[in-house]
C-alpha cells in the first residue's frame, strides 16, 4: 500500500524543525530513519499533514565523550553505534545490545532518537536507555529540558515529548572501572522483535547499584525495582537470585498477544533475570555456577 | 528412445550441456536483475486499477451497500457489487465436471467467511480506487461463525467414506497387540506465502481476452475465463511467463479474477488487480488444519501389527478440499492390518486448497512421530524400527515397488549425519543451557504422470527453439528442457531458447504434484528427436547437402555440427547445412497423448482437466520418491526456544535431470518444513473467523538466519517406469517428514512429545 498524501520538508536546523512544528502542531511529524514511520504511513495507521525530515541537521548526530558524560545525538544510527569505538568502551551494553535490532538494513536508517521517541515496548534501546541512567534532552518552543529515562517512557508508543518538542540528545554517564552489564531477548525467528529481553548494569561489582530493565514484556520498557532491591537486600547469590525472581511478580505487568502468553513472558523474564545474573556475577559466592542456578 | 540411449552423465561439467548437468537456471539473471517481466508489471496501455473489498464478517449477508460516497471520490470508474448480474456461467473444475446449475456468482450475497470479496472498486489510480473502497459503507447481518476445525460449534464432520483404507482386522490387531502407542496430532492453517501475490491484469478487445495473470497451468486457467464468459476456448489467452512462487495455489482461476475480468469488459478498458499481501491469506485457500488420532500396534519387538487412524481436515462451507491425512500412512511401513478413515468439517474460511505436498505432508507428521514414539516405547532406535518395518513392496495396492532407495537414504543419511554416535535416552546430549536432540523422519511422494505437448524449431542460425504452454514457477522447466533439448538434438545447451507460460502454446498439465518435469522432458524428448531425424532425412536426401553423395545412411549431431559417423566425410554446422538446402527452419510439434486422447477432446480434457492423470499404482509398479531427513535441534532448556542447528536429508527421486536444480528444490522444501514445524500458523480471531495475522511480519517464515546447514544427498537411480527420462519428483517430497524429523528431535532433547504443530515455547517450559 502507499501512504495517503502528506507533505514533507527538509529542514537545516533545529529551529527551522520547531517552526514547522509550531506552525502544523498535531499535524506535523519528525522523520528521523523512517524505519518505523514509514511502514506505519504505508499501512495507513498514520496521515500526518507534513513530514519533518530532520535529516539534514548535522549537528543532531555524532558521539561524544566530555566529562565522564557520553553525549549521543538523536539522528545518530543504530549502525553507527554497533561500529563506535567510543560506544564499545563506554557504554558497552548499547555497544552489545544494537546488534539485536532488525537487521542490518534496518540499522543502517534507524536512529536512536527514533527508537526512544517511538517507545515501542519491545524495542532494545528504551530498556537500555532505563537501565543505563541516561538523560533525554529535549528541544522545544522554550529551550532545552532534561528528561530522566525513568520519567521518558508512559505507555505503549506514548513518551514524556510533547508534539512540539525534538529529542536532540542522550546522555549516558560512562562506564567505570568493573561496571558490568547483562544482555539477553528471545525471539522465534531471528531479526525478530524480541518477545521477552532485559538489560541490566551494575555500576560496580556489587549488587548495590544493580539496575534491572526488561523489553517486549509489557506495554512499556520497565525497571524491576522490586528485583533489584531484593539483590541488594540478599546479596548476589542464590537466595538473592530466588527473591529477585519472586519480586518480579509485583515489579512487571507482562501482556499477552499472538507470540506468548502473560505467563510465559513471566516465567522467561524469571529465566532472563537468572541468565543475567549469571553474567553480571560470576564470583557470586565463591564463583561455583551453581550458586545462581 | 529408452534409457538405455542416453549417454551415462557424471552430473558435473564433463557432461556439456545436457541433462544430467549442474546447469544454473535460464531465468535466475533475469530474475535477480528484475528483467523478468511478472504478470503485474506488464506494460499495458490505459489500465484501469482496481481493488478487491474483502467482508469482515465470518458469515451472515451483505444486507446493503451504499456506494454513493465511493462513486463520488475522484476518479472513481466502476463499482461492483452483490447488486450486479455480472452475467457469468460456471466453470469445468478439474474432474471436467461443469455445474449445471448457473449461473457463476463471484460477489455472492451471503457471507461465507471472513475476507470474502464483497465489491470491486476501479479507479483510474491505484490510489483512488483505495480511498474510494474505504468511502463503501456496507451493512452486514451477522450469522453464527465457525471460526475453525478445533471450534467448538465445528462438531464431527461427515465421513469420507471413498478415503477409507482397510486390509486385515485393524481394530482387532490392535487390541491383541502388546504394545499400543496411540495419540492426537494436530497441524494448523498453513499458507502459501509466494514472494509473488496474486492478482492479474485482464484486457478485451472486443469478444477476445488477454489476462496476464501468475499461473501453473495456463490452458486450465484460460479455459475458466473462457467458460465464465462464453467464449470459445480460443478466445482467451492467459499469459504466464515468470512466476514468484506458487506451491499449489497458481493453479486455477479464482473469483477476485473473475470479478476483475468482468469490470474490464464493461468498462472496456483493461483492469489490473493486485490481491494485496492481507488478502493472500482469505483471497485463495492454504493448507486445510487437520487433526489425526493415530493407534499404533506392535510386538514387543516393535514389528508393527496395526495402524488404525482416524483423521479430520476442515473446509470451507461453499466448497470441498479434503487434506487428506491418510495419504502417507499406508506406505510407509510393512503392517498386516490397517484401517484408515477421514471425516471432513466445514467451517467459515475460504475454501482450502493444495499446498505442496498436499496430505502427505500432515499425514506423515503424525505416522512418522508415532513410529517414533513406538521406537521409545520398545526400547528400539528409531533407525533401526524403520529397518525392522520396511515394506518390501507396497503394503496397500500389493505391487512392487518401480525403485525404492529408502534403505539406501537411510544407511547414506545416518552415515554424513554420524547418526550412530546418537545415545538413545532423551536429555541425554547438552551443551551448557541447550539440550540436544538428534531426529529422524522419512517421507514421500508419489510419481504422477500425465502427458505434454511441445514443439522444437531448428533455425537457420543453428540455434533452437523449445515451446510448450507449461509453466515454469522457480522449479526450473526453462533450464531443464533446454538440457533436454540440447542432448536429443546435439546442439550446445547456450543455443537453445525456451518459450512457456502461454496458454496459445503447445498443451500442457499443471506444474503441480512434482510431474512437471518428468512429463515434459519426455514431450521435449520426443519432439527434438523428431526434429533431429527430420534433420539428417533431409542432410541425406537433399540435392543441396554436402552428404548426399557421402553414402553414409545416417548422421551424427553433435556440438551442432553435423558429420558422418565414420568422420571421413564432410563436418557442417546445423545453420549451414539449413543454409544449403535452403530451408529457414525445421518445426516439429509432437505430444505424448496415447491414440484414445488423440481427438480435439482428448487434447482439451488432458492439457486442462486432471482426468488424464495417472496416479502411482496405475500401472504394474507401485512408483514414489522418497527421503529421510535427519535432524539437530538445540533447544534452551529453560526458555525453551528451538534452534534448527544442522540437517542432512537423503533423497532417492530416480533421475536428476540437473542435480543442482533438484537439490535447491529439496532444500526449498526443507526449509518449509522447518517452518511449517516451529512457526507457521494461521491465527484466526474466533469471534470473526478472521486471520489475525494476516502478513510477512505477523505471519512467521523462516529467516536465512533461522535456516542451518542443509547437505543433502542423492541416493536416486533412474526409474524406468516412472518417467521417460527416468526421474521421479523433486518439488514436493523435501518438505515431507521434516517437521516429524524436527518433532523427534526435540523430544529427545527435551523428552517432551510435541504433537502439535508448530512447536512454541509454551509447549516446552
Ligand atoms: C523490519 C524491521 C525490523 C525492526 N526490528 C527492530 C528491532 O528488532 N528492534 C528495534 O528496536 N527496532 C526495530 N525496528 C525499528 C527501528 O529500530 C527504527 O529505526 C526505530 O524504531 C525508529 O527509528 P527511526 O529513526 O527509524 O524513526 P522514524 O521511523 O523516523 O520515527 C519513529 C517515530 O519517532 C518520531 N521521532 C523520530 N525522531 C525523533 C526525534 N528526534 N524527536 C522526536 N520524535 C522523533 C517520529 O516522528 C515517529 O513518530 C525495526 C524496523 C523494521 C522496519
């Protein structure tokens, strides 16, 4: 199918972009790589009245390291992240989880800032995003605000931006001396939305400041909280690892749809919370594999 | 000419260009380059667009249609609806049986199922004609919906009585015997998928029709246009000359093309229809769900002394299409006693209909899990009970067997596979999280044959043609009639040029049930030889050729360049020689109809019905490929996804007429198979009857990434019954017993017996 007329503009700069949203307000989107935008106009789930393709403002890309603070701009592309050096050192989870998304082909349009604006509960970014503590700055008819991930994502495809605002940047502290990350998702078929995956980090090689994120479980990517708490409580190890799992009942709202039922996505986000485990703290008592079963 | 004629190939490059070669596809350049012209993108001039309005009710009736809106959108040409006559007569179906009582309504008032087209809207832009469509508003009254075979309101069915196999006392057998294995299996709504949707594109000039629409069977499908319209039959030409993929659902004519050829003629312009990805899934039938309860009885030593099954396959309410799951059963193993019956269930879907391997398919899942599940309870391994059962003849019709590899596909397939370092308990192989399991399955095809009809032009630049109606859908018919062109004639493989998929040409049966190639190299055979005689008769006797003084009294083609067998005369080429006698061309047209179809009838019932076709066991020899695939999956124990690590597949198909062209359609088949086992699966919402997940994203295929290494093998010797070349089917036999063979295999990594296809998560954690 092709998508119903809309106009479009190319826009230069980020206030040329505001003034165009200013002028169409709802009627207005952001094309960033298009990955998800496009398809969704072709099935005709969305008719805007003018794409703004913000493609063409430089300095919305690129990665930078600047007072222990990874700064990423939102038209950067999931390939450039796979193949950063700077995202390999500092923020290895990204580095490790942008391999997963789609396909190469994929990759090579998409954006980051996309993929957080979109919000789609089963994409890789917007959990590590949550996990990794970083800050969404936005652009809007006022100036710049800062968003905490944590406050960014509400619902299924809904975010904390409002119509008139651009995501310009992600902010992500970089990575310290024995921080350590954990990765997984399971889809059927390979190049799949995931149907269950986490992301996890710990800043250090303890479980104090252990964040946990899942994707593809609920309607948004969410923090187990009550998990990680449960871990700093009991300390990395089996009894640990038992409540954390035990704690997930009250920390995730998992949904059913065609691929898996809300309690098949419970017991995988309990066997991805393990698996996890496992990566994040291997030495847990003594190191025996045993000890996180 | 016999077998014994044909020169010994090697199958690699020693053997030029002729059969038995690893030749690459004539049309894989176009096809990747996009040169080859599909039905749909064929220029014509002035084209009207045209989209299909699918219902969305599971059943009930239009009770009204208000096209005022639509009508008034821009460019809107034409609307048809439940409220035009559009005048048809039904078609012959493919027993050549014409239902008497018309007239032929393919926008019917009632609702069958959900997707059932119920307008046509043409505009003079694709666009318009999707917004015009969407400005309908249509009032339906809704009926009670039976969404599926497994619904609750589907209840039993009615029997199929003229599918019922019975020899021996079965049920008896089966009560004495000492083990009894007896379980449920169920396969799901399963789709054809082609890269290529349907649709067409049809123009009149005045009482002639030209439809370009994707084909397997040209004549047949021409016949229907004829018939719904009353036009003689050669009125109508439905070109085909490319096809993305078919599987069994190109081959007839449908409603959508009906409906989309009466908006031309009376629009009198031509109108292009495309069924959109969506409504490839309700616009045509896919694999009927079917449901077995097989009963296995044995010794103690796991010799088999009853089958006994019980199967159901769903169908539409508007129409008939039995799946039928006893296709396999009998054949595969030696068992004094068997009894196999099928009930039939109408339900709200679109009828049903062929997709490769038909019945065999879902009948071998359930007979070739259970004899596994009979080798577990014996203790036997599940090689060794397919050996201890193997049925020396063939069990139902009692014939021999023309050729039967299976003991060699097994013996080969364990060998490349390292089947024996197998250990025999379940969850008894890992790798860290993942449980390995090693599976076996066999499968099989039977050989139909049918007849063709082809014509060889020899050309004065010494190249030559090969023309015939048949269609080739990626199988190959262009290369491998080229091949068999190039060896009966002793021309080079590069100078031969083949024409098909036009149903003005020489006649032709459907590219369906893995006959194709068999029937149409013999028909190429027969008509290049001919050729080739008429050739040298005239190099003999003509006062022009340079042998006519040479005394010999028959001459050698070959490389094409024609000499004297004794090679002491003169050595011309083929388009000298032409030159010399002063002919532009030879044109040969033979078929390979027997005396009793030689009249007008006959041709037109054999190139476009089915009742010329000859089954397996129709003549001395009971005549079927076969395989055996062997098959590593891992699966994670805890989350229980399954991965497809590596599979070697032994085939014995008698002859290959081009090994690579065989062994790409035995992998295509495997790799259905692996979906069929881990991801295909109709979802329909029970509320409406609708397919939920009605597309490519939704509705899962594998991925190359989901695709291991595939090696298969060759075990196959030509089959002199089966063929006049000696090849018995290629295309539908590799997805036979792969989803078994992938069964198997996880429920000896996870001993867990999966009987319902496809294997999901849930059933493992
Ligand atoms: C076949 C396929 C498979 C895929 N698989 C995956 C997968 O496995 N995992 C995954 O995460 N994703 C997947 N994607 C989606 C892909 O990652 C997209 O790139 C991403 O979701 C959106 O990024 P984009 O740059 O393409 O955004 P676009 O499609 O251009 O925009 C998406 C939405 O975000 C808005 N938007 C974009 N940029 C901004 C901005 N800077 N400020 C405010 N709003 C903005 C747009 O207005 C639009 O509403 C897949 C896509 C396809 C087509």
């Amino acid at each position: 199918m092709k998508a119903p007329d809309f106009d479009y503009v190319r826009v230069r700069s980020l206030d040329e972009a505001l003034a165009a949203l200013a002028a169409h307000g709802e009627g207005a989107r952001i094309l960033a790589g298009g990955q998800s935008l496009v398809p969704a106009l072709n099935l005709r789930l969305l008719a805007p009245e003018i794409l703004v393709d913000i493609g063409g403002i430089a300095d919305l890309s690129g990665i930078a390291l600047a007072d222990g603070t990874i700064r990423i701009g939102a038209m950067t592309r999931h390939a450039d992240l796979e193949r950063s050096p700077e995202i390999a050192r500092h923020v290895p989870l990204l580095a490790r989880a942008v391999r997963e998304i789609g396909h190469p082909a994929i990759r090579n349009r998409g954006t980051i800032g996309g993929s957080l604006a979109h919000a789609d509960p089963a994409s890789e970014l917007p959990a590590c995003v949550l996990a990794l503590e970083a800050r969404i700055v936005a652009r809007g008819p006022s100036g710049e605000r800062t968003i905490a991930a944590s406050d960014f994502f509400r619902g299924l495809y809904e975010t904390a931006l409002g119509p008139d605002e651009i995501l310009v940047r992600i902010e992500i502290p970089a990575a310290a001396a024995g921080e350590r990350f954990a990765f997984h998702e399971l889809a059927r078929r390979h190049g799949d939305y995931a149907m269950a995956g986490i992301a996890a980090l710990a800043r250090d090689t303890g479980a104090a400041t252990l964040r946990i994120a899942y994707f593809g479980i609920g309607s948004r990517p969410m923090l187990a909280a009550g998990a990680a708490a449960a871990l700093r409580d009991h300390g990395a190890s089996e009894a640990g690892a038992a409540a954390a799992v035990r704690a997930l009942g009250a920390d995730l709202e998992p949904q059913s749809d065609l691929q898996a039922s809300a309690a098949l996505r419970m017991h995988l986000a309990g066997v991805l919370l393990r698996r996890a485990l496992k990566d994040l703290f291997p030495d847990a008592a003594g190191g025996r594999e045993e000890e996180i079963a | 000419m016999t077998l014994l004629d044909t020169p010994r190939k090697h199958g690699d490059a020693s053997d030029g260009g002729a059969i038995g070669a690893r030749l690459s596809r004539l049309d894989g350049k176009l096809k990747i380059t996009g040169a080859a012209t599909y039905a749909l993108e064929q220029p014509v001039d002035g084209l009207a667009y045209a989209v299909l309005v699918p219902a969305t009710i599971g059943a009930g009736r239009v009770a009204r249609i208000d096209v005022a809106a639509a009508k008034a959108a821009p460019g809107v040409r034409l609307i048809l609806t439940p409220d035009d006559d559009l005048g048809l007569q039904p078609a012959t179906d493919w027993n050549n049986v014409r239902a008497s009582d018309g007239p032929y309504v393919p926008l019917p008032r009632d609702i069958a199922y959900n997707g059932q087209p119920v307008a046509l809207v043409v505009a003079d832009s694709l666009e318009q004609a999707t917004e015009a469509a969407r400005r309908l508003a249509i009032a339906y009254e809704e009926g009670p919906v039976t969404p599926g075979l497994d619904s609750p309101n589907a209840g039993e069915g009615s029997p199929l009585d003229q599918l019922s196999v019975a020899w021996g006392d079965a049920e008896a057998a089966l009560a004495a015997a000492p083990v009894r294995v007896e379980a449920e299996y169920h396969t799901p709504r399963e789709y054809h998928a082609a890269m290529e949707p349907h649709g067409l594109i049809a123009r009149w000039e005045g009482d002639r029709l030209t439809v370009w629409e994707p084909s397997q069977w040209t004549h047949s499908m021409a016949r229907s246009y004829a018939e719904w319209f009353g036009l003689p039959p050669e009125n109508v030409r439905l070109v085909s000359p490319f096809v993305g993929g078919g599987f069994g659902s190109k081959g007839f004519s449908y409603g959508f093309g009906a409906i989309a050829a009466a908006a031309a003629r009376r629009l009198g312009r031509p109108v292009k229809l495309a069924v959109t990805r969506p409504q490839n899934f309700a616009a045509y039938g896919g694999r009927a769900a079917t449901r077995q309860s097989l009963a296995l009885g044995a010794t103690e030593d796991g010799v088999l002394q009853a089958i006994v099954l019980r199967g159901a396959s769903e169908t539409s309410t508007v129409g008939t299409w039995v799946e039928q799951v006893g296709a396999a059963t009998p054949l595969m193993y030696a068992v004094p006693n068997f009894s196999a019956r099928q009930r039939l269930v109408a339900v709200n879907t679109v009828t049903p209909g062929a997709l490769r391997a038909p019945g065999k398919t879902p009948s071998a899942f359930a007979i070739e899990s259970a004899i596994d599940e009979l080798a577990c309870a014996v203790g036997a391994d599940p090689l060794e009970i397919r050996l201890r059962n193997y049925a020396e003849e063939d069990p139902q019709a009692r014939k021999p067997w023309s050729t039967r590899r299976m003991r060699e596909a097994l013996a080969e397939g364990a060998e490349a596979f390292g089947w024996a370092r197998r250990s025999r308990e379940p969850r008894s192989m890992r790798d860290g999280h993942q449980l390995i399991g090693w599976g076996l399955a066999t499968g099989t095809f039977p050989v139909i044959r049918n007849y063709g009809e082809a014509l060889v032009r020899i050309l004065a630049d010494g190249s030559a043609e090969v023309v015939t109606g048949a269609t080739d859908i990626g199988q190959g018919t262009y290369t491998i009639l080229a091949q068999t062109a190039a060896e009966a004639l002793g021309i080079p493989f590069e100078r031969i040029d083949v024409r098909l998929g036009d149903s003005a040409l020489p006649g032709a049966p459907v590219a369906g049930g893995s006959k194709l190639a068999g029937v149409m190299t013999g028909a190429v055979q027969k008509a290049a030889i001919a050729a080739r005689d008429e050739l040298i008769a005239l190099a003999l006797n003509d006062p022009n050729s340079p042998f006519r003084d040479t005394g010999a009294n028959t001459l050698i083609l070959a490389d094409g360049r024609i000499s004297a067998p004794r090679g002491d005369g003169p050595v011309v080429s083929v388009g000298e020689l032409l030159g010399r006698i002063g002919r532009e061309r030879i044109e040969v047209r033979r078929d390979t109809l027997p005396d009793h179809l030689q009249t007008p009838e006959g041709r037109f019932r054999a190139w476009t019905t089915m009742t010329t076709v000859q089954g397996p066991t129709a003549g001395d020899y009971s005549m079927h490929s076969w395989c055996a695939h062997f098959v590593e999956v891992r699966v994670d124990e805890d989350f229980g996804t399954i991965r497809v690590a590596r599979m070697v597949s032994a085939f014995d198909c008698g002859r290959l007429y081009n090994p690579k062209l065989a062994e790409s359609q035995w992998k295509g088949g495997i790799i259905m198979g692996i979906g069929m086992a881990l991801l295909e699966e109709g979802l329909v919402d029970s509320r409406n009857g609708r397919v939920i997940n009605n597309n490519l994203g939704d509705y899962l295929l594998p991925t190359n990434a989901d695709v291991p290494d595939i090696r298969v093998i060759d075990v196959g010797i030509p089959d002199p019954h089966a063929s006049a070349l000696g090849g018995k089917g290629v295309g539908e036999v590799g997805i036979v017993g792969v989803a078994p063979a992938i069964a198997n295999a996880v429920f000896h990594a996870t001993g867990r017996r999966v009987r319902r296809l496809p294997i999901t998560l849930d059933a493992l954690v």
